[in-house]
C-alpha cells in the first residue's frame, strides 16, 4: 500500500483570488516505511507573492523567475501520484493542486484530485490520541531542522510523524494473514469494517458539518417513533431499543455497529468503495452492560451492550452496538488495533469471504441481500 505526504507553499491565499503554488514537495510511503522516493520543485507563478507568504516560506519573486511553470512539470507529477492515497500537510493543498490541473485542462489520474470536496489535513484525519501524538511528533522533527522551511522538508516531517502516530495500524497482505491476526483474539473482542480507512470510530449521529446533535437527535427520534409505530409489530420497551430500531433503518444514532466476528467486519471493509483502502478496527471491549442498567444522560464514556430488540441482520452479523456520550463522541483508545486492508485486494477478500459463507445473502437475509449475492456472482 503506497501513500503520498504532500506539501505545497503558495503565493498566497485563497486560490479563488488567483494564487498559484510555488513549490511542491512530496514523499512516498510504502507499507508503512519511506521509501526515499519523493518529488520536489519551485514553479514560476507569474504573479507576484504576497509578503505575508514570503515571511512563512522565505520564497521570493526574483528567486522564481527562471524556475519552470507548472505545465512543465504536470506530467511528471501526476506520474509520481498515480493512484497513490494523499496525504496533505494543509486542507487547501488539493484545492491548489486542482486548479492548477484544471488551467491546463488535465485530468489527475489520482482518484482524490478527481473528487469535488476538498483533502482533509493529516491531523484532521486521526483520533484525538493520535492526532495529540502526530502534532507532538511534528513539533520534535521541526526543532531538529533548526528552523530550515521547504516543502519537501514539510512532507518528510509529516511522514515520519504520522507513522510515529499510527503504529496501531497494520497493513494485511492477503486475506490468510488476516486470519492469522485474529485467530488469537478473545471471545469478548468487538470488529467493526469500514470501507475508507480514514473512518473514524464515530456515530453517524455525530458526524454531521454542524453542531447542535443534541437537538437534532430530540426531533429525528420524535418523528420516527411518531410515524414507525404502524409498521412495528412489537414496539421498543426503552429508549435504547428505540435508538437500535432506528439504527437498524438508517436512522443517524448515537450508536456505532460492530460484531464478534472478525469476517463479518472484513466483508463490510471489503464491500464497498473499491478505490479506496479500508480498515477493520478491533475494540477488546470488556464491559458489556445491560440496557436497562444504562442512562444515556449520565454516561462518561462509550458503552458497548448487546441489542435484545434485535433483527434477523443483527443476528446474522453477530452484532453488537457502543453507546456514545455527548461528552464522549469517539472511541479513542491506544489499544485499539486497526488492520488495513487495500484497495486492490477487496475482491479477492468478497471471493475468499464468499467461501467461509459471508455474502450478500448470509450477512442481509432476506430477497434484497439473496439478489445482491447473485448479482455479484454474475459479475453485476
């Protein structure tokens, strides 16, 4: 698996207002270690640089009269990115590198460059824990370079700090090692299978661009038990059964899905977004509680339980559910381990799932998941 740290200094800010970059520097990780591949070069903006950006990158107008525009080098650098997963010092990097593309009229092949919302920073894509590690670790690298500014020196820093910051993560080859990984876990160990492995382990509830959840979730769920109750044959006794009914339809909740079992978790990480790495995460929780015993208003910390307004899905996936706080919207917990499974070898994972009788069909059971298991055998 191949990623990218990718930085940029510019002539300024916004790019709307016309600003170009000046500088890329970029580093190749692969499986976790640099490579010591990585691509570096200054670019003539034809624009002048605002002084607040030459005070930051000590980059000049003089200095880039000679150097090459960016249609000189396009080629080269979209090789060097391929289909390569970025990762981006700042969140206005790709919108920077995309209009520069877009003045030439070429088209990226990396996926990222392709897609209309713009690359989340490197911090902003870790857990709390460890983005305070990643920050830390940043700040130590950047003393050591006594104070030297460049943008290749920027995304080798980056680098070394985020896998300072995600040594949690491991990288599976094949789905044999895979097994191999869990083969030992404890019968109490939660996995939950996301298909983007910059998935964090949050609520949809909490995952909304604006805050007030609090509110939102009061009339979500004042609606949906106003209008469910003609189509339940047996109504929630409490309001965690209410909040599991609604999680099961889609409902965004304040629960978060996992399983017991490690390949139920390895089909959902496989199943969808083919051009993107996913990630099962492995959550040894210990402390089930009963739902009767939880109040949702005095909870400190996420709480796993297991459902008893269950469905035939929930049976099938072997699930279970962790209830958030409002004080506590994430699980963030060093001991978490987080297996990365990429992008190219998802369908070899479905083909090999398929065989130990996790599909379509087994995981949703009824005619919907039957004809998705069809299709999928058919090639659709």
């Amino acid at each position: 698996m191949k990623q990218i740290f990718l930085s940029i200094s510019t002539t300024g800010t916004p790019v709307v207002d016309g600003h170009r970059i000046i500088e890329i520097g970029a580093v190749e990780v692969k499986d976790k270690e640099l490579t010591g591949r990585h691509f570096h070069c200054y670019l003539n903006p034809d624009r002048e640089i605002d002084e607040s950006e030459t005070a930051i990158h000590g980059i000049t107008s003089e200095f880039l009269k000679d150097k090459p525009r960016f249609g000189l080098i396009a080629d080269e650098f979209n090789s060097f990115l391929s289909d390569t997963d970025l990762l981006c010092t700042s969140d206005k990097t790709t919108s920077f590198i995309k209009n520069e593309l877009s003045l030439l009229r070429i088209t990226s092949p990396n996926p990222q460059l392709k897609e209309e919302s713009i690359a989340l920073a490197i911090e902003d894509t870790l857990n709390p824990s460890a983005r305070e590690t990643f920050i830390a670790a940043k700040s130590a690298f950047r003393k050591e370079s006594k104070d030297i500014y460049g943008a290749l020196l920027e995304a080798e820093i980056s680098a070394d700090a985020y896998l300072s910051a995600t040594k949690n993560e491991k990288i599976i080859k094949n789905i044999n090692e895979f097994l191999e990984e869990v083969s030992n876990s404890d019968p109490n160990d939660l996995f939950r299978g996301v298909s983007d492995r910059s998935f964090r382990l949050l609520p949809s509830l909490f995952r909304h661009s604006s805050e007030g959840h609090q509110v939102r979730e009061d009339k979500m769920m004042w609606v949906f038990k106003a209008h469910s109750r003609p189509h339940l044959e047996k109504y929630p006794e409490n309001e965690i059964q209410w909040l599991t009914l609604a999680q099961h339809h889609g409902l965004p909740t304040r629960l978060l899905d996992w399983s017991f079992s490690p390949l139920v978790a390895c089909f959902f990480c496989a199943k969808e977004n083919p051009n993107k790495d996913g990630a099962v995460y492995l959550y040894k929780a210990r402390d089930y509680k009963r739902e009767e015993n939880i109040n949702i208003k005095t909870l400190k910390k996420p709480t796993a339980f297991l459902p008893s307004h269950g469905s035939r899905r929930i049976t099938a996936q072997s699930g279970a559910f962790t209830l958030h706080p409002d004080c506590c919207y994430e699980i963030d917990e060093p001991e978490i381990q987080k297996y990365i499974i990429p992008k190219n070898l998802k369908p070899s994972f479905i083909k090999a799932l398929s065989k130990y009788g996790i599909n379509n069909s087994t995981i949703f059971p009824d005619l919907d998941g039957l004809c998705s298991h069809i299709k999928t055998l058919q090639g659709y």
